[in-house]
C-alpha cells in the first residue's frame, strides 16, 4: 500500500490555509514588510550585507514563495527551504534573537489583519490557533524558542514591549518606498496596468498599518481609512474569488489541495 500524502505542516483543516490560501493575504505580507522594515537595527543590518535596495523585486519574489512553501508544501521541501533560510541568516550574520522574532511577529499580526479586514470570518478561537499554528514556522525559520509568541496576547505584548525603541528611520521610508513603487519587470505594454494594480495593493497595505505605524513614516492623519481599506479589502477579495482557480490560487496551493483530495479518497 502506498504511503497517504505529505500534506505538509499543516493541512486543510488548519486556519493557515484558510488565510493564506486567499489572495488578498498578500495585503497582509506587503503590510508586514512596512512594519518590519521600522525596527532599525534590522533595516542597518540589512542594508550592511544585501543589495535588497538596487534589485528588490527578487526578494519580494522568494519571501511570497517561502511563505507558500511553509505553508503547503510537503514537509521534506518545508524542510530544505527553512534550512536554506537559515543558512543564509547564519552566512550574512543575521542571527539577532529579537530581529528574528520581530520578522515573525509582523507577518501573524499582518496576516491577521488583513485575513479580518478583507472579511474572512474568524473567531477568536480561529486566531488563536493560527498564531498557534504559526509556531512551526518560525521555529522551521530559527527563532529561539523563548522568543515565539504563542498565543494574542504574547503577540500583542511583544508588539507593544518593541514598539518604544521602533524608528521611521532613512532607510526605513526608503525600504517602504521600494515596497510601495518597485521597479516591476514586466513588458512596457503592461507597465501602467501592473503600476495601476500594485498601487492598489500596496495603498491597502498602508491603509492597515496601526496609527504609530503611519506617523514613523510621516504619513498623515486620514479620518476613515479604517473603514475605506476595508471596504476596499472586501471589494478586492469579492472580485478575486470571481477568477477561474488557476488565477487566484497560487500553484503551491493547488497542488495542496489536490494531495489533500487523493487523501481523503485513501482514507
């Protein structure tokens, strides 16, 4: 008899693929790269030892893939793509207890944000295992144990313990710069939809940051963003799920849901 089928770390019944299985969680990636990029220590570090800055489209490319690796992959790929993540921090000597953890901390809180704001219903119970859920991954990605948060309320405290000693610094609007306006490489023909498109996604993204988060960057007081980002969330996500599946759902999340399928027909 052959052996069922890895369905990797998580599964279908698991709240992570519920939330990154939707295309708008990409709202919520591009919102934690904005956040992350506020602590400073982290931006020096990674202006010391990556060109991020003169190419950034190719790091935004293997960040969207590794997030869809941990999440749906077969646990041996997971496996081999966390080890390459770590051997990379370990060469470029980014191996800061609190960096790490802040990294992993933004992507929940984002993932979260945008997953609720976009209207994914999601009890409080339904948030808590995801963060739960989340463990994995950042112990795949080699944050200390002492340093993961496990539940809301350690999320929240350890946003809240970071938030005095975060900083809007030069190279953190210039990072959110390249994340709002990247040099996209597409055709000429298509450079103003796909400008038009991003822009899109990246206000959204904005639109979510917390207040603190938008005075570090020196953005102005907007009455009513909440609810316009939102509003434009839910109208981005209902347009989206009109797509054919090989539109809207990445090929990581297909091959998943089709090794889930042959599993429950083994069953």
């Amino acid at each position: 008899m052959s052996a069922p089928p890895d369905l990797g770390y998580f599964g279908p019944g698991s709240i992570t693929w519920r939330i990154h299985g939707e295309p708008v969680s990409m709202v919520g990636g591009l919102r934690a790269l904005l956040l992350q990029a506020l602590h400073p220590d982290a931006m020096r570090k990674l202006y010391e030892v990556s060109g991020f800055q003169d190419d950034p489209w190719p790091r935004f490319q293997r960040t969207i893939t590794y997030v869809a690796v941990v999440s749906f992959a077969p646990r041996a790929r997971v496996d081999r793509a966390a080890a390459h993540v770590r051997g990379v921090h370990r060469r470029l000597g980014v191996t800061d207890p609190e960096q790490l953890a802040w990294v992993h901390a933004c992507l929940v809180d984002s993932f979260l944000v945008a997953a609720r704001a976009a209207g994914m219903r999601l009890s409080r119970e339904d948030r808590e295992r995801y963060v739960s859920e989340q463990v994995r991954a950042a112990e795949l990605v080699g944050v200390p144990d002492a340093w993961i948060v496990r539940d809301l309320a350690e999320l929240r405290g350890f946003v809240a313990r970071l938030r005095p000693s975060l900083r809007g610094t030069a190279q953190a609007r210039e990072a959110a710069r390249l994340v709002i306006a990247p040099p996209l490489p597409v055709a000429r023909r298509f450079l103003l939809p796909a400008h038009l498109a991003w822009g899109t996604v990246t206000s959204l993204a904005v639109g979510l940051l917390p207040a603190w988060a938008r005075r570090m960057y020196r953005l102005p007081p907007l009455p009513g963003a909440g609810l316009a980002t939102s509003t434009g969330l839910r109208a981005l996500r209902a347009a989206v799920r009109t797509l054919p599946a090989q539109y809207r759902e990445g090929p990581l999340y297909r091959d998943a849901k089709e090794r889930a399928a042959i599993a429950r027909l083994s069953a």
